[in-house]
C-alpha cells in the first residue's frame, strides 16, 4: 500500500517537474520574439509545413465527422421528435468543440511527432551542437519559428476544419437526411453567435503552441541513438494530446459556463 | 592561447576527464591523440561549452571561456565533427556557407555560394556536389563538406575531430596537407584529434596523448619518437601488447 502511495507520489511530482521544464522552456521561446536575429526563412518553411500540408488531412477529418455528428443528431433527436434541430446542433458541435479538438489531435499526430522526430535526429547526430558552434541558437532558429508558425496558422486551420465539418453536416442532412438546402445554412447561420468563432479560433491557437512546442521540447531532450528518438517522439504525441484535451476542457469552460 | 588546467568531467559513474592539463599556443597545431573512448571529443567539447566541465579552467586569450560573451566567443571557432554533423535539410553549399548566409555581416548569397565553392575545391570536391544534399554524399564526401564548413568563415580557432577517417589515403593525404596549410599560411591555431599516425606527422607542431582521463604524455612532434614513454610506445606503434589495455 505504501509502495503503491510512493510511486503515486513519486508520479506526480515527476509529472509537476515536466510541467516545471516545459513551462521554462515556453519562457524561453517566447524571450527570442524580441531579441533578433529573426529566420524569415526559417519560419515561411514551417509554415508550408504546419499549415498548408496539414490540410488535406484536416478537411478529411472534419468532412467524416461533420457528417458523422448530423446522422447521430437526427437518430438521437428522432427519440423526441427534435430532428429539426440538426443544422444547429452540427454547427454548434463542431465549431465549439469537435473542430479544435479534432484538428488539435491531428496536427499532435502529423505536426508534432515530426518536429519531435526532426529535432531529435539533429540532438543525436551533434548537429544541434553544430548550430551553436555556428553562433546559431537552437531555440530561435529551431523552436521559435515552428511554434510561430502553428500559432498563426492552426486558428486557419480550425476555420477551415469548422467550415468543411459543417458542409459536411449539410451534405448528409441535404442528401440523406431530408432537409432543404436553403432552410439548413439559413439554421447554421443563424444559431451560431461571434462567441463560438473566436473560442474556435483561439482554441486552435492555443493548440497549435501546445502541439509545436510539444515536437520542440522533446526533441531538444531527447537521449542519444535511435531509441532516444523513438522516445522523444512517443513522448511528444502523448504529451501534445493530453495537454490540448486539458487546455479544451479549460477553454470551454472559460468560454461558454458562465 | 588556450590553457586547460585540472579539467574534469563525467557522465554518471564515467569519469571521462580527471585532471587534464594541456596549452595550445597560438598559431600552433596540436594533435591529440589517445585510444578510443578516452575523451577526446568531451575535450574539445568541453572548451566549446558544448559540454559543461564538472571542473577546472579553460581559458582562451587570458579570458575564462565561460565569461567571454557567448557570440563573439563562438565567431572566432570552427569546429569539424566527428560525424561531420550536417544539417541535412540544407544542401551542400548551404551548409558550408550557414554562417557566412546568417548574423550580423552576412553575405549576399551569391557571394556566399562562391566563397562555399571555393572551400569546397579546396578539400577536393567540385561544383557538382554543391547542389546536392548531405544524405546524397558517401561518408567521406560528407567529413569533407564538414570540413569545409569549419573552415568557411576563416576562424582563428579551428578544431578537427578526426580529419581524415574514412577517408582514402590520397584524400587524406590533401587534408593533411589543408590543415598544415591552414596554419602555416592563414595562421590559424588548431587542435586536431586522429588516430593515424601519418596525420599526426603531417600536421602536429605538438602532441599530446590522452590516457586515463589525463595528459599522459606531450610535446613537440620531433620529441615523439623518443618520448621514452611505454603507453606512447604503444600507441605510436599500434602494438597490442602494452600497458595500455585492449579491453575498454
Ligand atoms: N553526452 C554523453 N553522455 C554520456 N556519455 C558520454 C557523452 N559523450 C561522451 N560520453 C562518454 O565519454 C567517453 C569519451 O567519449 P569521447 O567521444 O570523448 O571519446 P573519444 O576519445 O573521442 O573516442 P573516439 O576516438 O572513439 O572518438 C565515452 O566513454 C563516452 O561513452
Ligand atoms: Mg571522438
């Protein structure tokens, strides 16, 4: 019993230490915003990478789920006759919600575990040590252009992922489900208020810094050889995932219980 | 120039480094030789601030390394790695041409891909490399490129991890004669590590072998031969019998 309290114990003061250097870490990132010299090219590079690449995979994700929400929706409003309200729900579900988290989680699984992988490979073969030889700091050249970036970017990102997840909705409610095509926008619209937006777009900045800075971190602490890189690469998803979930649940809750 | 005193350093249980003294004059090159795995590369590492010292001093120009303000610091060093250390998602010509492209006084890049060709010529490889990325290049494509970078800004300072390994004996033999060249012509101090005996000759003004985690043995090259020391005997000889054990 003891033992099991112990390692309990001993847990979760790891995890508040981790929490500790990651926190450092988003500090020092952060500290090289205003400090030159800049790497424009660094950063037009990571955004190709972050944002325009990621965008098939996201529209995938939110076309599926969108059309996904509306079937369950009208099925569950059926029981009492509230099919109607469809369009709104839709709308609702995905802005609030599944748009960020969903988009959040796939740029954890295509962002993040490859600036994880790319760092890490640089840490192993001493080219991180080569930069710093090349008076080139790791943290501006390497980190602060991909978490600027996935800030910039993941709020389109998640736009663009409420947007498809919704036309989604509208394609299976309009082709499948019986609603008039004009009724169903007139519905979205309507419903949806400026407060959903903006918790959409800033959840998915929040998200976007979370997951790059996630790839960064733990590639810059990876362990030497191949398995260090494996590691660091585990680590970063898991982390990057658990974190955007808790940073949602926090979110939603500033945002919308009041 | 650079003055190692007592210089201690391990990781974990390993005491890589126990006490190493060692001057390297300006302008002179100083070949460091030792068996592998005896802490070569923390050295030179250590006096980069690559890898933090548990203990001792380093001193560079008079001044404690760590007190000298990091940049400027930095600017007057190149470094080759032992693994060459490319970045590869740069091709060739950016690579050797990374610090010349970045920072305060950085080219135009037309004018830094000419001088990157230059240096490239320079350890015996052409334009057509240029272009292509270090995955593309053989190991000893990749160690040349690697030197070429260290060399690329002209630095007062230049460290070589194992010039010439994997590298056939004609190549070697025009490193041996760049790293000579180097300092001699350009002035340059410069400390070398290699295993290869040729090289040492070639390119020493002073040696010094490392053993045990201390400067066993150094001096001026011509003094190599009569060092009258057993462990350098031994190496300098490649005899498997010894004081130096095999097992390590
Ligand atoms: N970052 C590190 N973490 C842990 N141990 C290390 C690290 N770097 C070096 N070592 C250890 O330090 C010792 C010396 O390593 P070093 O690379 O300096 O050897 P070397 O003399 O350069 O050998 P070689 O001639 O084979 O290159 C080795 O035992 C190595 O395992
Ligand atoms: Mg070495």
């Amino acid at each position: 019993m003891t033992r099991l309290l112990a390692g309990l114990g001993a847990a979760a003061l790891g995890l508040l230490a981790a929490l500790g250097r990651i926190a450092i870490f988003a500090g020092r990132t952060a500290s090289h915003l205003v400090r030159p010299p800049f790497y424009p090219r660094e950063f037009g590079h990571a955004l190709m990478q972050v944002g325009y690449f990621s965008l098939p995979v996201v529209a995938l994700t939110a076309f599926f789920t969108g059309g996904a929400l509306a079937l369950q929706i009208y099925a569950g409003g059926a029981r009492f006759s509230a099919e109607a309200v469809v369009p709104q729900i839709v709308a609702i579900g995905m802005v609030r919600e599944l748009g960020p988290v969903l988009v959040g989680l796939m740029i954890a699984a295509r962002v993040t575990s490859s600036i994880a992988a790319e760092i890490a490979t640089m840490k192993v073969t001493e080219q991180i040590d080569a930069l710093v030889t090349l008076s080139t700091d790791p943290m501006k050249y390497l980190t602060l252009p991909r978490v600027l970036a996935a800030l910039v970017v993941m709020p389109v990102l998640v736009g663009v992922g409420d947007v498809i997840g919704i036309y989604g909705g509208y394609l299976v409610g309009t082709q499948k489900l019986g609603f008039n095509a004009a009724t169903y926008l007139h519905n979205t619209a309507t419903f949806l208020q400026a407060t959903d937006i903006v918790s959409s777009l800033v959840k998915g900045a929040v998200f976007g810094v979370i997951a790059a800075l996630m790839g960064c971190y733990y590639g810059m602490a990876s362990d030497r050889g191949a398995m260090g890189v494996g590691r660091a690469t585990k680590a970063s998803v898991v982390a990057a995932a658990v974190l955007i979930l808790a940073a949602n649940f926090l979110l939603t809750q500033a945002f919308f219980a009041a | 120039m650079i003055e190692i005193r007592g210089l201690t350093k391990a990781f974990g249980a390993n005491h890589v480094l126990r006490g190493v003294d060692l001057d390297v004059g300006r302008g002179r090159s100083m070949v460091v030789i030792g068996g592998s795995g005896t802490g070569k590369s923390v050295l030179i590492k250590c006096i980069l601030g690559l890898v933090t010292p548990d203990g001792g001093t380093i001193t560079v120009d008079g001044t404690e390394v760590t007190r000298q303000p990091r940049d400027a610091f930095l600017a007057r060093f190149g470094m080759l790695f032992q693994g060459a250390a490319l970045f590869d998602s740069l091709p060739v010509w950016q690579n050797v041409a990374f610090r010349l492209l970045r920072g305060a006084g950085a080219l135009p890049r037309r004018e830094a891909r000419e001088v990157a060709l230059d240096k490239l010529r320079r350890v015996g490889l052409g334009p057509q490399v240029a272009d292509l990325y270090p995955a593309e290049l053989s190991g000893g494509m990749q160690k040349r490129v690697g030197l070429a970078r260290a060399i690329a800004a002209d630095p007062e300072i230049i460290f070589f991890d194992e010039p010439t390994t994997g590298l056939d004996p004609i190549m070697a033999g025009v490193i041996n004669d760049l790293i000579r060249e180097i300092v001699t012509e350009m002035g340059a101090t410069a400390i070398t590590i290699t295993h290869d005996m040729t090289s040492v000759r070639a390119i020493a003004d002073n040696v010094a072998m490392l053993h045990g985690g201390k400067v066993r043995w150094s001096g001026p090259i011509t003094d190599l031969d009569r060092s009258g020391d057993p462990y350098v005997e031994q190496f300098i000889h490649g005899r498997a019998q010894g004081p130096i054990e095999t097992l390590r």
